[in-house]
C-alpha cells in the first residue's frame, strides 16, 4: 500500500509538471510568434511614407484574436526637437486568453 501511495504521489507530480511545461512552451512559441510578427509590422509600416502609426489598433492576419495596438506615451526633446515615444503592443484577445495578455510591447522613438 505504501508502494502505491508513493507511485500515485509521483504520478501526479509528473503530471502537473509535463501540464506546466506545455503551458510555458506554449508562451514561450506565442511570444517568438509575436516577436517575428512585429518585425514585419515595422518594416512594413517604415516602408510607408506614413510610417509607424502613433495611435492606433488592428487585427493581424496571421494569427486570429491577435491585435497589434500602438499609442503615443511620453515626448523625448532630442537636440531642441520634440519626438514622441511610442509603445508598439501584441495582445491576444482571442477567446482562449483567460484576459487581454499583452504578449510583446516594444518602446521607440517615432522621428518625424
């Protein structure tokens, strides 16, 4: 009987660990996903005389219930020039998401 308490116990223990490894592998393959996907926005979006968008929000067609989402959050003055600060965000908004998570935010000076 003390052997099979023992079993179960590290059953269960190899269990709940192999669940939390495929949920942080599953982030972890999320955010590289994100990453990639923001490359390409911004090099689409600085090959557009309008350039990075400094608010704004949209779908992006490569992953369902993921929203790219950019908004101006500070002003820098760089040699007497004012430039704004904006936050370039990934977020899944898909209905797996428990929440809106926020899977990549990006910070960057936006030259005008």
């Amino acid at each position: 009987v003390v052997g099979l308490m023992l079993l179960a116990t590290v059953l269960v223990a190899s269990l709940l660990a192999l669940g939390k490894q495929r949920r942080l592998l599953r982030q972890a393959n999320d955010r590289q996903q994100a990453i990639s996907l923001a490359d390409a926005l911004l090099t689409a979006w600085h090959q557009t005389t309008a350039g990075i968008p400094l608010r704004g929000a949209g779908p992006i067609a490569e992953r369902q219930g993921w929203w790219w989402q950019t908004e101006v959050i500070a002003n820098r003055v760089i040699f007497g020039k004012s430039h704004p600060v904006v936050r370039l965000q990934i977020i899944d908004r898909s209905s797996k998401a428990v929440k809106h998570s926020v899977l990549l935010s990006i910070e960057m000076l936006h030259q005008t």
